[in-house]
C-alpha cells in the first residue's frame, strides 16, 4: 500500500506547502498515477463488503438524482438478536435502485479495510485529527448531490473510474456540525456559493483537498465511479472552551442560582464573565489545552489475543 503516511497521501505536495497554503483555506487537487490506489478498494472489494451482513439503512444509503431514496424502497424488516426490528438492505431492491442512476453510500468503511485504516491513521499522526472514511459509488451522469459545503474538512481519493467536480468561489467561514450551520435553503446556497471557480475530473489515484465550508458538487462522467471520502476534523477552540467550562465547575460562584432580579443580571453577568477569563487564563487550564491535540482522537482497538510462546 503506498499511501502509509499524510506525506505520502499528499505527494507531490509536502506537509510544510499544505499546512502554509491551503490547510482549512484553499482546496488543493493532485493527480496522481493510479497504481497508487491497485487493491484499496475497487468492485471486488465493494461486492466482499456488500455481503457482509452488518449494514443497515443507516450506514448503506442510496441517493437518486440529488434526493435520498427512502428506506422502504430498498430494505426490507428484520428482527434482530434482541428482538427488535430494523432495516436491512435488500441485494435485489438496491440493484435496481442503482440501474435505474441512484448513487450508493456506504459510511465508515474504515474498520473494514487495513488500507484505508492506514490512511485514517495518517490524518491522526499528520494533523492530529479525528476522520472516518465513505464510500460512494455513483453512476454515470446521475448526480448524487446538490450543490453544498461540508462541515468538516474533505480529503477526496477516486478509485475506480473519473468522477468531474466543480468547485465554487464561495466558502462558508470555519462551519460545524451544529444547529446553526443546518438546512440551508437552496435558494441561500445558490447566492452564496458564486461562480465556478474550477471544474476537475478526478482520475484513479487522483486527490482532492476540500476545507470544510467551501462549496462544490461532483458528477461521475464516464461510467460507474468509486470515491473514497475522509472526512477529517482538527480540534478547535470550541474544544478549548469546554475545556475551560469544566474547570469553571469548581468554582461556586459559576454553580450559583441566577439572582432573581432581572436588573440585578447585567453586572452578575460582568462578574461571571471576569471570572471564565481567569479560569480560560489559568496555568492549569492552558496545561490541559496543550495536550488537546493529542487527546483529540479516541485510541482504536488493538487486541491481540492468544497463546503466549516463548
């Protein structure tokens, strides 16, 4: 497997350029010779995968022409171990699905697969983050999404096939997964994502960088297309925030009942407010931001289980 490091994911383009030119800022394509990706994951490996009696309509979607194809049009009920009923994929309901144009999306691949693993634990030791890795496999001339941004960052490896992007000159600034960054119109999305900045035909091998909040959408233009997409978030200052909330617990004033006078609140507010800046300024607290990056991501599993031999 060639791709064993985040330098090897972005070669010909180093860490330093990256992280200096379009880390969180400008999205970055590199072709690449396709023998790079031989083996990750192409047709075979999806049929292998497909078989495996693990998804449901939750982790194995289907997409028709920008809209979500519903559950009941392509599952079927069961009940399972313990008893309760859910929605599994039907081989045969999904193959027509897919003749007629829709896109598969199957989500977090990644424990499925040591390659892709790997490259999972690339964005861990190269930029301290978190990731999880989607397949989709969309069809020709049928497009899967409308035009959108995503809210974390997006790094894009085409396996099989070409698949064209377009990506837009507009970019929402710094989006998260939250409630206010959710639904929005299209009208709205129309306005803001400006003009075609650039249109890419990713080719096997290929590799797109897209920071999270820049809009694009894509469209497989020669026969079936196989995409991996990784999608990867950095802690951010939110994070340093809860950090400092925690330790505002263990001050009594922040645990108080708010006075019951609404004129008495502006200054009580002030007070509270001094007060968190004292704790976000704390030696203790700055400690604890230090090692967020490197708590940032959960330790996978890594059994290994059994006889000892001397």
């Amino acid at each position: 497997m060639p791709i064993q490091s985040f330098a090897d994911l972005l070669a010909p383009i180093s860490v330093d350029d990256f992280v200096r030119d379009y880390r969180g800022r400008a999205w970055l394509h590199t072709p690449a010779a396709a023998d790079r990706v031989a083996g990750l994951f192409g047709w075979p490996e999806l049929s292998r995968l497909l078989n495996m009696e693990i998804w449901n309509h939750q982790t194995l979607l289907l997409v028709q022409d920008t809209q979500p194809v519903p559950p009941q049009a392509y599952c079927r009920q069961r009940v399972d171990r313990s008893g309760q009923r859910q929605f599994v994929p039907d081989p045969q309901l999904v193959q027509q699905h897919l003749q007629r144009g829709a896109s598969l999306v199957l989500n977090e691949i990644e424990s499925m697969f040591p390659d892709i693993r790997a490259i999972i634990g690339a964005f861990t030791t190269g930029l301290g983050a978190k990731s999880s890795a989607n397949a989709y496999i969309s069809q020709q001339n049928h497009q899967a999404f409308d035009t959108h941004y995503d809210k974390t960052d997006v790094f894009a490896l085409q396996v099989s096939g070409q698949k064209r992007w377009r990506i837009y000159s507009g970019q929402i600034e710094a989006p998260i997964i939250h409630a206010r960054f959710a639904g929005m119109p299209k009208d709205q999305v129309q306005r803001l994502r400006g003009k075609v900045e650039r249109e890419i035909v990713m080719k096997e091998g290929d590799l797109l960088y897209l920071p999270r909040g820049r809009f694009h959408d894509a469209l497989a233009t020669d026969g079936p297309s196989i995409h991996l997409s990784f999608a990867v978030s950095e802690p951010k200052g939110l994070d340093y925030l809860q950090l400092v909330m925690d330790e505002a617990v263990g001050d009594a004033k922040f645990r108080e009942d708010l006075p019951l006078s609404e004129a008495e609140l502006p200054a009580y507010f002030e007070m509270l407010a001094a007060r968190l800046r004292d704790v976000a300024r704390a030696a203790g607290t700055k400690e604890r931001g230090k090692a967020l990056r490197r708590s940032f991501v959960p330790p996978r599993p890594n059994f290994q289980i059994g006889p000892k031999t001397s």
